[in-house]
C-alpha cells in the first residue's frame, strides 16, 4: 500500500499541467484570430488612402495645367486640403503641398520644376484604424 501512496497526485498535477498547455495554446489561438480578421481590414484601408493621395496629385495637376501661364506656380494648390464625399474615400482628409524650382540649363533655357507632396489620412495617429499614404509626383515645365 506504500507503493500506492508515492505515486498519489502525480496524474493530477500531470492533468493540471497539460490544461495550462491547453488553455494557453486556445488563448494565443483566439488573439491570432483577431489579429488576422484586422489584416484584410487594413490592406483596403491601405488601398484607400493610396488612391485618396494619387487623386489629390492628379487634381492639383490639373490645376496647375489649366492655369493661364502669367500664374504660373502653386499658389492654386499649395497647402490644398481635400475632404472626399465618393464612397471609400470618403473621411480621408488629404493635404497637398507644393514647390516650385526655377532651373536654368545652358543653350536650352529656363524650365521649372513642381513637386507636389499629397499626404492621405484616415482616423488620428494612435488610433487602431489610422492609416497615411504620401505620394510625391514631379512635373517640368518650360
């Protein structure tokens, strides 16, 4: 009967090891989950401020080439803000910087260089869904 008493609680404390092993693996499971429905989430978040940022550049390029050549410059867009009301990009704010290089090149002439900065963001920098996407686009003209 001594032999049996030695060997009292060792299945218990096997059992109770093998539920923390258990109960810790369901838990890391659970969060990995959450983290992989948010992925997605944010790659079209992502995708978003992209073509926010892109339309904003596309704009102030249209701008500036439909100005009369006497307003030359970025004085029609620079420090633009864009609030987009088209669904998906809608509550992305999107800021448009611009600057403007006055170049001169031998026997060739003058020419101008414009880089236009566009800045998209969705929600505040800390935020879970907050999302930024910049694009820089060059232009010459002569």
């Amino acid at each position: 009967m001594s032999r049996k008493c030695k060997q009292c609680g060792f299945s218990l404390i096997t059992a109770i090891f093998v539920l923390v092993i258990l109960a810790s693996l369901a838990g890391y499971m659970i969060s990995l989950s959450g983290v992989q429905g948010s992925i997605p989430v944010n790659a079209i978040q992502n995708a978003r401020a992209l073509n926010a940022a892109r339309s904003a550049t596309e704009w102030a390029q249209r701008i500036i080439a439909s100005a009369p050549t006497s307003t030359l410059g970025c004085t029609n867009v620079n420090n633009a803000t864009l609030n987009f009301s088209v669904n998906g990009l809608n509550n992305f704010n999107v800021n448009i910087n611009c600057s403007l290089t006055n170049h001169v090149e031998g026997g060739t002439g003058n020419f101008n260089i414009i880089n236009l900065v566009a800045t998209a963001q969705f929600s505040n920098f800390g935020d879970t869904d907050y999302v930024e996407r910049v694009t820089r686009t060059s232009l010459m003209l002569r």
